[in-house]
C-alpha cells in the first residue's frame, strides 16, 4: 500500500507542476521543454540521435517489462 501512496502523490505532483507549467507562458518551465534543452534537440544531431534512441530503447524495454512481467 505504501509504494500505490507514493506512485499515485508522484504522479498528482507531476500533473499540477506540468499543468502550473501549461498554463504560464514563458518558455522553459515544461517537462518537454527542459527535455529540449537538456538533449539540445534543436540544435544538435547528435543530441537528437541519443533521444531518440533512448526513447525507443526504454519504450522497448518498458513495452515488453509490462506485456512480459519480467525484468
């Protein structure tokens, strides 16, 4: 029951920050936005190349984690 609590405050945490973030206009404050800036997505091939691998690489994992139940 303690890790359901902890899942469910987590994720009520990201939404408000996410929906506080959605709802001012300056740029910089969502989660994609941070993750933008953080890959360098705009400006960088390479920046772009390691997200999108390790985009698809954890959907990956994460698809066959749960259709699976191993790992």
């Amino acid at each position: 029951m303690l890790w359901k609590t902890v899942w469910i405050a987590w994720t009520a945490v990201f939404a408000l920050a996410e929906g506080i973030a959605l709802a001012n206009k300056p740029d910089e404050d969502t989660l994609s936005e941070n993750v933008r800036r953080l890959f360098r997505t705009r400006t960088s091939r390479v920046g772009r190349a390691i997200f999108t691998l390790g985009w698809f690489g954890f959907s990956g994992w994460f698809a066959l984690h749960i259709l699976t139940e191993t790992m």
